[in-house]
C-alpha cells in the first residue's frame, strides 16, 4: 500500500465521511436542514475535506518518521493497517462530524443521507477489516466517494 494510494484514498474518504457524516451507523442522528445553499454546502464540507486530508498527509509523514519508513519505501502490512485504524478512520470520521454539522440544504437531505449513511457503512469495515483498504477487489469507500462527486463535491470524494 503506497502513501500515494492512501492520500487520495483518505481524501475520497475524508470527503466521503464528511459528506456522510461518519460515525458509526448506530448513531441516529441525522443531518438537518440548514440554512446553507447548496454552493455554500459544498464549500464548507470541501473545506472541512481540504484539512482532513492535510490532517491525513500529516499523519502519514509522522507515522513514517516514528516507524523509520524511508520516503519511498511502502509500509508493511502491519503498519498499513495501524495507518488504516490511527490516521485515516479517525480523520474521516472527524470530518463526517463535521459535515453533518453543517446541516442540509433544503431539498438534499434524502441524497445526504444515503450519501452519509453509505459512507457510514464504508466507516464500519474500514474499522472492523483495515486490510479492506489494500485490497484491488474491494473498497468500501467507492460507493460513498461516487455519490460524493455526484452531489458536486469536488474536494471529498476526489480519488486523485
């Protein structure tokens, strides 16, 4: 697992669990509806992913001097998943947080939640199987960084 596979990964992430609001599904809170614009909506969460993913990026870099990880030496396994479970899940769920804070535009909320209850589902395997995350035939963050992009978010759900 490269860190430039978890960089945007954590981005989509980020940006995914922003939207959705992360946090386990068994949380029965929902977003409510604010009185952002849809335009100002997107700016807001973008801006809540543009740090996370910061965050995340920061993450990596202090793993990887805590661990002896040269620049271009991809972690182990082992240390992919500690990755998985003590930079990305805990920064895209802090950033969900934050997005459903923010409240829905009105007329989006069926859309938000599917968005964010998706990427609360993506939350839950990434924390239950971190190794889910290298995985070619499986990403549970794919579904959740589609209907990101497919809102308009153009920072959260971003792959690249």
């Amino acid at each position: 697992m490269s860190k430039r596979f978890f960089v945007p990964f954590a981005a989509v992430l980020a940006s995914a669990l922003l939207v959705a609001g992360c946090g386990s599904s068994d949380d029965d809170s929902t977003g409510t509806t604010g009185a952002l614009t849809k335009q100002q909506f997107i700016a807001k969460a973008d801006a809540i992913c543009k740090q996370g993913n910061k965050e995340i990026e920061e993450g990596f870099e202090s793993f990887d001097e805590q661990n002896g990880i040269p620049k271009n030496q991809e972690p182990s396994k082992a240390q992919g998943k500690e990755i998985v479970e003590t930079v990305i899940v805990p920064s895209i769920h802090s950033q969900a947080e934050g997005i459903r804070a923010l409240g829905f535009p009105s007329g989006d909320e069926d859309e938000l939640s599917a968005m964010l209850d998706s990427l609360d589902e993506a939350v839950e395997e990434a924390e239950e199987d971190p190794e889910a995350l290298f995985a070619a035939k499986s990403d549970p963050f794919a579904k959740p960084n589609e209907l990101a992009q497919e809102y308009g978010l153009k920072t959260c759900g971003d792959e690249e």
